[in-house]
C-alpha cells in the first residue's frame, strides 16, 4: 500500500509540475499577446485538470480578449465556482457582461469584486461606466471621484467623469474634466473629440472646430470627427467647407447613408450629379432599415431639385413610413399627454409666482418648421440677447415633473415652481453677462402654462404659420432626435398639428394676452414693422442689426441653419405646391 501511495505521490508530483511549466509557458504567450497559442496551451492545461482555476480564468480572459465574451462569460463563471474570493475574476467577469450590455449582472459584479479589492481606481471607474450607461448619474460621478481619490492622475476616469457630467447638463464642469485629461494625456482621442462636442454645444465654433481638427490629425480616418466637424461648419455658415468634410468622409466610407443625406441638405443637385447615381445604387443595396431611411430622404432631396415631384414625393413618404417604424411611434401617447395637460390646468391655483435674478428669457415656440430659427435669429442679432438655440432644458425637467409624475399625487403648484426656479437657473447660467436669452425649442408651447403660473412676466413668442407649410417642412425633414414621431406620418401631421392649434387656444384662455402671436408670413413680407413689433414686446431697443440677421455669425443648430443665413425672402411658405396633387388629403384637413 505504501509503495502504490508512493507511486501515486510521484505520479501526481509530475503532473503539477507538468502543467506549472505549460501554465508558465501559456502566460508567457499570454502577456506577449500571442493568444492563440496561450489559449492552446490552457486547453491543454484544462484537459489534464479541469480544475485548473487559473488556466479557466486566463482562457476566459482570452476569449474576452478576442470578442468571444459568451464564452469569456461562462469560463470566468467556472473559475469563479472554484474559487469565489478572487476579485479579479469578478472584475473581468464584469467587464465581460459590461460590452455584452449585461449591465446590472455587470454591476453586481463589479460590486463584489470591491468587497474583495476596494482601492482598485480601475475597477471603481469601470463601475461608474456601468452605472452611467444605466442612467445612475450621480452614483457614477461618486464612484468617479472615489477613483480619483485613489488616483488622482487617472485620465480615465477623469475622462468618464467629464462625460457624466455632460450627460447631466453641466458643460462647464465637463469642459474641465476633459482639459484635465488632456494635460495628463494630450492625445486622448475621447476627450479631445467629447470636449469638441461640449464646446460646439455651447456655441464656441472655432475652439470646436480646433479640437475636430486636432481629433483628425491624431486619427485622420476618425469618420465620427469629420462627421461633425461638417456640422460644426454648417452651423458657422461655412457651407463649402461642411461639403468638403462631407466629401472626405464618403471617400473614406462610401456607403455612409447619414453622410449622404447630411450632404444632400448642404448642396443643390444638377440631373448630372454623380452622387444621384450613387444614391440609386445605395437604395438598393442598403445594409439596414436606418440606412435606408437617411439614403430615401437624400434621393428625396435629389429628386426635388431636379423638379422630378412625383419620384421625389414617393422617397420621401417611405423614408416617413421607415422612420417611424424605427421609432415606433403612436399618435396615442401624444393625445394622452394633451389631454393630462389640460386636465390639471383646468382650473388654475393661486398665484405662484417665484423671484427671478438674471437673465431675461424670451421663449420661442410653435410647431417644429414654423419659423422659430428666423425669430431667433433676429432677437440673437441684437447685442443685448443671447441666443441659446434649442434647449432640452424644460423638456428634461417636465419629464421629471410632469410626465413621469403619479398623477394621484401630482401637485401643480410644486411642479411649477420647481421647473420655473431650475429653468432659470440653467439659462441664467447660459446668457453670461447679456441681460436676455432666447430659448426656442418650438415644442416647448407644451409646458408654457407651468412657467407663466411662476413667471408672470415671461416672454412667450409664439411663431404661427401656415399650416401646410409647416406640415409639409416637417414631411420632408429627417429629423435626429427621436420625440418627432408626429413627423412622419401625414395624418398624424394634420391631427398634431390640429392638437398644438388647440392647447395654444387653452393657453390663451387660461393666460389672457400673455402670450405675443409672430405670423411668419407678416413677418416677411413687413419685415421691419413686425421686428420692431417684436423687439417691443421682448422689451429691446430699436437695433438696425436685427434687419440684417443673416450677417451674424452665431451658431445655428437646427435643420434651418442654411436658411437663417439669407436675407428674408417670401414664399418659402408654398414651397409645398410643387406637391399639391399628392397632399390633398392634408389640403382638405386645413380647408375646412
């Protein structure tokens, strides 16, 4: 017996040195980032042993490596089993259900690799990522700050903390935490291109542009930096040279469907343009549902300046009909929310009215394609306002407020003062040293009735227009963000339309003469009589600027960007005639 125990010793003696040499030969691959031949060697490890706990994670791990992350997942899950305490298992089967989009087993994960190691800066920032993705903003910024209090020249987690921040809203915060990054890591693909973004957001253009620039120059194939360097462009007025990124960006990824429409909005198409052609053969052979839309919106765009109405007409209703399949939208949800809104404004509380330090906001609003760009373009002209573009400011706080809100328990007086004192606030933080700004999300008519119950002298500027005009614009127009759902389709169009006609009417009853109505047609055909009308109003002095507000070179973000830079001209408004024969049934909704 002792002799067989003997041989069995050695035997087992020669198999763990066996496998501690094919283990030390495996990892040697492994860390010369020959994975192939580490991952050879840990099956054969595993063959022997298959309660080799090291070779199970580290071909886990590989596999993570390679892309292979269901299998990383279940490999990691076994080492795991074999030995529960090991935080780096954890950590790495975190990072594997983090890329899978697994998120809250990834949290899991990650929380319990630092119950086991809890000074890992890595692991900490790693878990802020995952608690971001999932919309926990301030558990992030915490998990972020606890990083860098470990380490506190970690550009990682300085670099996801700037992007928390600029999820949250504060861009100054964010421009910071990217400028740190870069003094510790001046070539920062992530943060030169994220703080390009935040500055073009708050409408420094040229310093935007520069970090674009410098995004290129570190990566010239850097598709997404010259995507938006073509915006940034567009915005500036710099038309040519928006078309050129644009350009640059197809030579380099011909099939770039959004590429493509973004150019078709930049240029007019001759019957001889080449990129017609091009745009034909991408509607064929478009990869995916979204592709398709943007290419069906350029080749309807195409087809309009070569006056083909019919071919043009077509293109644009099945880019309508696809992106609102992609968006899966249902005029419902929007009949709903009308109709929540003016129950409880039904009958209006006592006054609510709040303090306001700061700046002045003049609110522009109506139905998208209405003319709200043209309106601030003219008030932004004068030295004394600001103009902010289209802020999500109110749409977030309304979510927060009001739509997300238990109706049961819903107290409008609480909810009114709440928006009103975090509205200003932002914009005050905006406008800097001028004493106005502009605010003209148009959509914004929805939440109009919380901010006068708080400000009772606010400046409400509401763009009316032609209904066809407007319904047709928004047809034709691919718009990025996804709340436009009424957008594509012609019915919906007409009963929104009918819908925002209605709590603009609720709104007058309930705030009498409140509310400054700027017919967009008046407004170009008696151009300075309405712009002194409506500086009056706004309480701004006669300035001849605001006549010549295609000479300003402020950033203009919206589909109208091109427009704004032209002097006023009329009929703009009948540009939908050329399609008459197809809009009739829209025709007849407004002629009644």
């Amino acid at each position: 017996m002792k002799q067989k125990q003997g041989n069995h010793s050695r035997k087992g003696g020669l198999l763990k040195s066996k496998l501690q040499k094919l283990f030390a030969q495996a990892l040697a691959h492994h860390q010369a980032g020959r994975l192939s031949e580490a991952e050879a060697l840990y099956r054969q490890i595993l063959s022997q042993d298959e309660r080799h706990v090291d070779a199970l994670h580290l071909l886990g791990f590989a596999a993570y490596q390679t892309g292979h992350f269901e299998r990383a997942v279940d490999l990691i899950r076994r080492a795991i089993a074999l030995s529960p305490d090991v935080a780096n298992f954890h950590a790495n089967l975190a990072n594997a259900l983090h890329v899978q989009g697994m998120l809250d087993e990834a949290i899991a994960s990650y929380e319990k690799a630092l119950t086991l190691h809890s000074r890992n800066p890595e692991l900490i920032s790693n878990l802020g990522v995952a608690l971001q993705k999932k919309g926990r903003l301030d558990e992030a910024i915490v998990r972020y700050q606890q990083a860098l209090a470990f380490k506190p020249d970690y550009p990682e987690a300085l670099f996801n903390f700037g992007n928390a921040l600029h999820a949250q809203g504060k861009l100054e915060k964010a421009i910071q935490r990217f400028e740190q990054t870069l003094l510790l890591h001046p070539n920062h693909l992530g943060a030169v291109f994220n703080l390009a973004v935040v500055l073009q957001m708050q409408g420094q253009l040229d310093e935007a542009i520069a970090h674009y620039k410098l995004a290129l120059s570190i990566k010239p194939d850097y598709l997404e930096g010259l995507s938006n360097l073509a915006g940034a462009y567009q915005e500036q007025g710099q038309v040519n040279e928006a078309i050129d990124c644009c350009e640059r960006l197809l030579a380099l990824k011909p099939d770039y469907a959004a590429c493509h429409r973004n150019l078709s909005t930049l240029k007019h198409y001759t019957p001889d343009d080449p990129q017609i052609a091009i745009l034909g053969d991408l509607y064929k052979t478009a990869a995916n549902a979204a592709d398709k839309t943007h290419v069906c919106f350029a080749l309807a765009k195409a087809n309009e300046d070569i006056k083909a109405f019919d071919q043009s007409f077509a293109l644009y209703a099945e880019g309508n009909r696809l992106r609102k399949q992609q968006l899966d939208y249902t005029l419902a949800q929007d009949i709903a929310l009308f109709e929540r809104i003016k129950r409880h404004f039904e009958t209006l509380p006592q006054a609510v009215a709040i303090p306001r330090h700061g700046a002045n906001p003049i609110l522009i609003v109506g139905m998208t394609r209405s003319g709200s760009s043209l309106a601030e373009q003219i008030l932004a002209s004068h030295p004394q306002v600001f103009g902010a573009g289209e802020l999500g400011v109110l749409n977030t706080l309304a979510a927060e407020c009001f739509v997300d809100a238990n109706g049961t328990s819903f107290d409008l007086v609480v909810a009114s003062r709440q928006m009103a004192s975090r509205y200003l606030e932002a914009l005050n933080h905006l406008a800097g040293s001028r004493p106005f700004i502009t605010d003209k999300m148009p959509l914004n008519f929805r939440w109009l009735g919380f901010l006068l119950l708080a400000q009772p002298d606010l400046k409400i500027v509401h763009v009316r227009r032609d209904p066809m005009a407007v319904c047709w614009s928004n047809f034709k127009q691919y718009f990025p963000t996804n709340g436009l759902g009424f957008a594509y389709d012609l019915d919906d169009l007409a009963q929104y339309y009918q819908m925002y006609e209605g709590l603009m009417q609720f709104w007058r009853e309930r705030f009498p003469g409140r509310i400054y109505d700027l017919n967009y047609e008046q407004l170009t055909e008696h151009q300075e009589d309405e712009t002194r009308k409506l500086l009056q109003y706004c309480g701004l002095s006669w300035d001849e600027r605001c006549l010549a507000f295609e000479t300003s070179d402020r950033a203009v973000r919206t589909a109208s960007a091109s427009q704004v830079r032209h002097k006023m001209y009329q009929g703009s408004s009948d540009a939908w005639r050329k399609f008459e024969r197809h809009l009739q049934p829209l025709k007849r909704v407004f002629e009644k």
